[in-house]
C-alpha cells in the first residue's frame, strides 16, 4: 500500500469511498432517505475543487491503482483553536477494507505531516453515535475533549458531534 496526496483525477474514487463509507458507517445514525440521496457525482465535483485549490491536505491509500481510503487534514478550524492545532477533518475507508489497517497507516502518515509542519495537537469530530470510528480514534492516541457535544439537525434528525483532541509528538 502507498499512500501519496490525492490528484484531481482521484477525485471520482475519493467520492466513491466518501457515499459508501457514509451510507455504511452512519446506516443507524442518519436517515435512510438521507444516505440514499447522497451523490457521487456531487462528491466528485467538490473534491476535484478542493484538491485543484489546495484547500486541504488529502492523502489516498493505493494498492496498485485502486483507492482504499483518504485522509483530509490541517488547520483546525475551531474557533478556539490555537495555531498550533490541526484538524483530522476527515478519514474515510473504502468498507470492504474496514479492519485491515489502511485508517491507521492514513492516519500515521498526516501525523507525520502535521508534526513536520509545526503543529503540536490535532483534534476532530465525531458523531457521539458512531462507537466504532471513536474506538478507532482512542485506540491512535485522541481522547475526549472537556468541550460539551455541538448539537446540529441534519435532515430532521438531532445530533450530536464530540471532539475528540490528541498530541502530535508523543
């Protein structure tokens, strides 16, 4: 498996494993019509825009040409937020490769960015729902923040988002 930033043309893939991803991970947290109206197409368009811009680091891991997952990160965007805080915004794997690895090699791989750029800590968010992606952020070293969940409504549905914080250079 390499893993190497995303180009335009990994922007259909990226899209691809963000809606499967989404439609597996979150099947009992957000509504079915919701997950079922999510578009490729409209994913593809918006990261092909935001790797063309820069607007984000994101990395993809590949065996041979297929796409297995991706990695978004940098700046936190938190209000509070000093600057020597990232933000993992978001790591999304390709379900039929959930639990061999690939999130954690992605994940080591920004971290190892991050600590080049200067940055000490990184946080993220998650919904307070999803047990399995918060294991897997305890388990490479976040832990919960004292902040209180961010509550939103997404297609009429209550949710709740905890952010969860660790350090860079352990």
């Amino acid at each position: 498996m390499q893993i190497a930033h995303a180009a335009p043309e990994d922007a259909r893939a990226v899209a691809e494993i963000h809606v499967d991803a989404w439609r597996s991970a979150y099947s009992r947290i957000l509504p079915a019509d919701y997950l079922a109206s999510l578009s490729v197409e409209k994913r593809e368009e918006m990261w092909k825009n935001i790797i063309e811009a820069g607007q984000t680091e994101l990395l993809v891991a590949k065996d041979g040409g297929t796409i297995l997952g991706w990695v978004s990160f940098g700046a936190c965007r938190d209000k509070d937020a000093p600057p020597s805080q990232a933000e993992l915004w978001a790591i999304y794997v390709a379900p039929n490769n959930w639990f061999k690895g690939v999130g954690r090699q992605l994940w080591l791989r920004a971290r190892e960015l991050l600590s080049q750029q200067g940055y000490s800590t990184c946080s993220l968010w998650v919904f307070a729902e999803n047990e399995p992606a918060i294991r897997f952020y305890k388990a490479n070293g976040f832990e919960a923040d004292t902040l209180p969940p961010e509550e939103f409504e997404l297609d009429g549905r209550q949710l709740q988002e905890l952010r969860y914080v660790c350090r860079i250079n352990t």
